[in-house]
C-alpha cells in the first residue's frame, strides 16, 4: 500500500490528458501479447471518452508505504501469488516481488 500526500491541481488541457491515457494504456498492455493501443478504437470513441474525465496532477511532498503480499490471504493463495509473479509469460512478472512473497511462505513453515 502506498500513500501520497501533496499539492493536487485540475489539469484542464485535452492534449494533456489524452497523453495520461495513452502513457497509462501503454503502461499496463505493452508487457501482453497482444497489446491494444489508444490508437485502435475510433477517435470519435476516445474524443467522447475524454470529456468524461478530469485531469489532475499532484505536486507529491510526502510517500509513504508499505507491504501488503497477501499475508492475511491462506497460505494456498500467498504461494499463487509468488508463481504467478514469478512466472515470465504473466503480464506482472515480478522476480524481486515473487521472492519476497515466497520468503514470507517460507517464514510460515511453507515454500
């Protein structure tokens, strides 16, 4: 878990906005097969879509965080969460996060 504290301010510019939605689109398809881009729907579509979006920017003057790895999930759960981070072909491969998880199993007497 991660909280964010800081100065926050609407960002009303459509070319500012549309970027956000295509960094982010980017962000969370590029690791997939088959990723899908902003680009493939109509222009008409994502236009409407827009305008049904506020833009806001954080100035961030304070992070904190930390650790949720499924530890109040059972232990079947945390070692499906360590496979699955672990495994390349999954679109959130995470080998450094895949071995925290896996050393919490192993701390509870499971691996």
């Amino acid at each position: 878990m991660v909280q964010v504290r800081g100065r926050i301010g609407l960002k009303p510019g459509a070319d500012w906005l549309a970027a956000q939605v295509d960094a982010l689109t980017r962000a969370q398809e590029d690791r997939r097969p088959r990723p899908w881009a902003v680009s493939d729907a109509p222009p008409a579509f994502i236009a409407s879509q827009l305008r049904g979006i506020i833009g806001l920017e954080i100035e961030i003057t304070e992070i904190r965080g930390k650790w949720k790895m499924s530890q109040n999930r059972p232990l079947p759960d945390m070692a499906g969460v360590a496979r699955g981070l672990a495994d390349p072909d999954d679109p959130h491969h995470n080998p450094a996060a895949a071995a925290l998880v896996a050393e919490r199993l192993a701390g509870r007497g499971q691996s």
